[in-house]
C-alpha cells in the first residue's frame, strides 16, 4: 500500500472539506425542521471527535495517522474507530502495529468487490492486562478461503499476535493483541 505523504496543507484542505460537509448536512436538517436529526449529527461529529483524541493519546502517530486520513484516498472500504479504555503510552507498537494494519487493509481490498458496501469497524480495547484491536469488517468479500490462507500464514510480529479470526463472504472479524 503506497503511503501519501501528507503535507500541512493537504491536512488542512481534508480537514476543512470534511468540517464543511458536517455542517451543511447540519444546515439542511435545520431548513427541513429535522431537529432530532441535527441532534444526531452533533452527537455524532462528538462521539468521532473523542475517538481522535483518544487515538492521538495513544503516542500511536502513525497508526493515528494512518487512521485518520484513510477515508480521504479512494479504497473500497472506509474505516470507522473507536477508542474504550484508560489511555496509555503504546508508543513502542506504533511501527508493527501500522504495518499489520496496512498490510491487513491491503488483504481486504484485494478481496473486496468494488461496489459491495464495504465497511470497516476498528475498536481498540484498553484493558488493564493487554491492549486489542477488533476488526469488524462487512461487505463483499470475494475469496474468503484465500483470505483465511493470508491470515492462518500469518503477520504476526514479535509484538502483534492474531488472537482470533472468522471470515465469511459477507464479512470478517479479526482480533490482535499487542504483546
């Protein structure tokens, strides 16, 4: 997967594209007196916030990174995040645990159907004990038996383990712990 080199400007041309697209799904509910959807929206743009500070307090900058700006390229898939648990430094993951990821994004978008709707579900689960990453992922998988293959050969790393998988056509779930 080819990583773009983001610059200050592109962040902030992304950024303000996604801001104004809120704010006018805000601007149109309000014209058609959808009050409790405005509400929605709001608490939806919030919960979406939270999650990136809470990714961000991680010390996880290039996961963060990766994360963050996914949804501003063409995939067959966007991501969703979510963060549950007390925040710690995992600073030392950062570099295997991006390239697990990007190498796993690649195994789903190279067995996706296109026009499927795809949809990625990340939550990263902070217990006391270990630190997991659930991949829930629905859609169109188009060879699931040489997905299956890519993951029982394994990604793992001297600190990523695959803790559990399932895959079916229509959607794949994958757990990793970090070590």
């Amino acid at each position: 997967m080819m990583k773009k080199d983001w610059t200050i400007v592109d962040v902030l041309k992304h950024s303000r594209h996604d801001w104004l697209n809120k704010i006018q799904l805000i601007k149109g509910n309000i014209a058609l007196n959808k009050y409790d959807r405005v509400k929605e929206i709001i608490d939806e743009i919030v919960m979406e916030t939270q999650n990136e500070a809470r990714l961000t307090n991680l010390q996880l900058t290039e996961l963060a990174s990766f994360f963050m700006t996914y949804n501003w390229e063409e995939h067959k898939f966007p991501i969703e995040y979510e963060v549950i648990g007390t925040a710690r430094d995992l600073a030392k993951y950062d570099d295997e645990l991006t390239a697990w990821c990007e190498q796993f994004f690649q195994l789903i978008e190279n067995n996706t159907v296109l026009n499927g709707e795809n949809h990625l579900m990340i939550t990263v689960e902070l217990f006391d004990e270990e630190v997991r990453f659930l991949f829930d992922f629905s859609g169109i998988i188009n060879d699931t038996e040489l997905v299956i293959e890519s993951l029982e050969k394994g990604n793992e790393s001297d600190q990523i383990q695959l803790i559990e998988y399932e895959v079916h056509p229509h959607e794949l779930i994958a757990s990793i712990a970090v070590i």
